[in-house]
C-alpha cells in the first residue's frame, strides 16, 4: 500500500466528516429558524442528559429519563414532519452508510471500507499518471514547434522550451538550494507549464526532497477550511513543505480577506524561511498585479530570488 496516497484517503475521508458536521449544523440552524420550538425542545432534551452524565457518580439518575428522551424524540419529528421537513431531517449525516465516513466498518476487527478502497484506487490511478509520463525523461522537446515565430532573442519555440526544461531541471537537481528560491511561469494555456512544474515535482520526490504540488484552488479551499475547522495540519504542510509548486494560479475564487491575504502570508513566510515555490499562472504580470495586489506580487516578483519565465507561441494542444 502507497502510504501518501493513503494517508490522502484518510484526509479525504476527515474532509467528508467535516462537511457531515457542517450539513448537520446547517440544518439545525435552518429547523430552528423555522420551528422554534424544536430548537426548545432539543435544549431541554440536551440539559436533561447532561445533567444526568454529570450526577451519575454521586447521586441515583433521574427517574423515567429514557422514557423522557424517547418522548422528546417523537415530539421532535413530529413537529419536523409539521413543519415541512422529513422525520429524520436532524439525524446524523453520511455520505456512506455503510461505514458513517469513517472509512471502516465492523466492530473489533476492523476491515476497510469499500468506499476508502475506491477512493484509494482512483487516488493511486492519479498519482500513477502524475510519476508515469509527467517527469523530465519523458519530456518530449519535438512536441515544440521549431519553426514559426521566434521570440525578442531570435529563439524558436523549442529552442525556447530546451532552456527552460535546463533551468527547471537545475532548479530540480540542486534543491533544496537553488539559484532562485521562487519560480513564476505564466503565458497562455498548452505551452507546459503544467508538465514542467509536475516534472520539477517528480524530480523533487525522486530527490526525497519533500514536494507539495497542488492547484491553487486546493491551496484556497485548504486554507478556508483551516480557517473554519481551527485544523491546522494541512495549512501548516504549505507553510514548511521544502517545495511547493502551485499550479494555475488565477483560476481560484477570490474570496475577500482571505485568497489575497493567505497566499501573501505563504509566499511570505516561505520566503524568510528561505524555502522553494513555484507558481504556474494564465495571467500576464499586469493581471497579476491588478488581481493579488501591488504587495503580494511584488514579494512574490522580488528580484533577488525570483526567476520568472515568460512562456509564448502556438498551444501545443492543438498541433
Ligand atoms: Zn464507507
């Protein structure tokens, strides 16, 4: 078993069991608005039960409790099912009944759920395609144009992506440093900046060299749900991993005081901490600038240990 594709199930599946949590206040929120009394008679219920647990030990529980409960229970759905709601509205929510998203099912021993083996599966298939194809031996120069339009140095397309390809794989082999802590690819889509970043990741991980590459969609939802759940552990992955590599920048919701503040904060900190990132974009540098704001791009622009490179010519897509 791949223990990091594992271990992303496991994340996937705490990430399902958050949304579960979330759903569940949701709807709390919006029966109570609806129906007030349900909201009384859950607190009732809760009281009754608390009170209970914490008196266990020094005086006789409550008479007729149970019998409480269970009453409060039916007066529950049946003011839900008055109210517009199913019976079961307020109970507990899964994506998976079978195991109640915790990945496992049976009692003692415990057996791994079919829904963690798919996800697992589908999870070592992506991982797979990413180490296959995607490193700098598979890089396929030909695939590059080498006449048409040069570039303001004389160099054609594939004259152009050779140098690149060098730099990269310097940049690569000589982490965690290199001659530039920071790289910024950006130019339109179907030139490889993708490939090029996914092989600077392979070659990081070929390196043991510890290497997140994530969307910077990712990278957002991440940071808003540490944000919401207080759970840190991911968050703090992209803060202290030795290389991130952020693909598509540009491409996430620009969420206020969040999306512009986080990725500041990121680019910051792992900059004084003298660590590696590298950012692929669609956008041009005046994009850039009008989207994330004059001090984020110039921390992330900063000369001294930023290398950007400016990708052109014809989307190899369509060849
Ligand atoms: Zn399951």
């Amino acid at each position: 078993m791949n223990n990091q594709v594992f271990q992303q199930v496991l994340n996937a599946l705490a990430e399902r069991r958050r949304e579960d949590e979330r759903e569940e206040q949701r709807r709390r929120r919006e029966v109570i608005e609806k129906c007030p009394e349900i909201g009384q008679l859950m607190d009732a219920r809760r009281e009754a039960v608390l009170k209970s647990v914490y008196s266990a030990f020094s005086i006789a529980p409550e008479e007729g409790l149970a019998e409480k409960v269970e009453r409060w229970n039916a007066d529950i759905k049946d003011l839900l099912v008055k109210s517009g709601f199913s019976a079961d509205y307020l109970d507990p929510v899964f994506t998976c009944a079978q195991c109640e998203d915790t990945g496992y099912t049976g009692t003692g021993k415990k057996t791994l759920c079919s829904c963690a083996k798919a996800l697992y599966a589908s999870l070592l298939e992506e991982e797979k395609g990413f180490e296959d194809s995607q490193d700098f031996e598979h890089f396929d120069l030909s695939r590059f144009p080498d006449n048409g339009p040069t570039d303001k140095k004389g160099r054609t397309q594939r004259e152009r992506m050779r140098v690149f390809r060098d730099y990269c794989m310097a940049f690569a082999d000589t982490l965690p440093h290199p001659d530039k802590s920071t790289l910024l690819f950006y130019g339109g889509s179907g030139l490889g900046k993708t490939y090029l970043l996914r092989c600077i990741h392979a070659r990081a991980r070929e390196r043991d060299i510890p290497s997140l590459c994530i969307t910077a969609n990712q990278l957002i939802r991440t940071a808003r749900q540490a944000i919401f759940s207080r759970e840190q552990e991911e968050m703090d992955a992209l803060y202290e991993t030795e290389l991130l590599l952020i693909d598509d920048l540009g491409t996430e919701p620009l969420i206020e005081n969040i999306t512009v503040e986080e990725l500041f904060n990121i680019l910051n900190e792992r900059q004084n901490a003298g660590l590696c990132t590298v950012i692929s974009t669609n956008l041009s540098l005046e994009d850039l600038q009008r989207r994330y704001t004059e001090r984020v791009i110039s921390r992330l622009l900063n000369r001294q240990t930023c290398m950007k490179l400016f990708f052109e010519g014809i989307d190899i897509r369509r060849l």
